[in-house]
C-alpha cells in the first residue's frame, strides 16, 4: 500500500462519510470478533451477530458510495 499524508477533507458530507465508513468497519471487526469460535460463548446469539454484520456491511456499502458520489461530483467540478 501507498500511503499518503492524511489531508483533513474540506466537505462536511465527506467527513460524515468517512466516519460512517470508519466506525461501521470498526463495528464489522467487532461483529465478525464474536461469531468465531474462540471468543464465541454458548449464550452468543448467532443469528443476531449475523444480521448485525449484515447491517455492518450495508453500512460500510453505503458510505464508499457515498464518498464515490461526492467525490465524483467535486472532481467534475
């Protein structure tokens, strides 16, 4: 990976979708943590953790294209 100094993203709409983006990975990551055997108890509730990574994923779906759209409209502009 090439990384890039962290510039501070001039739009508001931008700073929100990267801290959807962020937080719904983080949250992802902490889902996906409880479904593996391991660190999974008897009480954990599958199905829950299931959907819960679903709506993780939606979330993460929404804000890239949300940053697509934004940033597409920026560069065209």
């Amino acid at each position: 990976f090439l990384f890039l100094p962290c510039k501070k993203p001039r739009s508001e709409l931008v700073r929100t979708s990267l801290r959807l983006l962020t937080s719904s990975a983080y949250r992802l990551q902490c889902e996906c943590r409880k479904a593996l055997p391991v660190e999974s108890s008897p009480s954990t509730d599958m199905q829950l953790v299931t959907q819960q990574v679903i709506q993780c994923a939606y979330d993460i779906a929404k804000a890239a294209k949300q940053l697509v759209t934004i940033t597409t409209k920026e560069n065209n502009n």
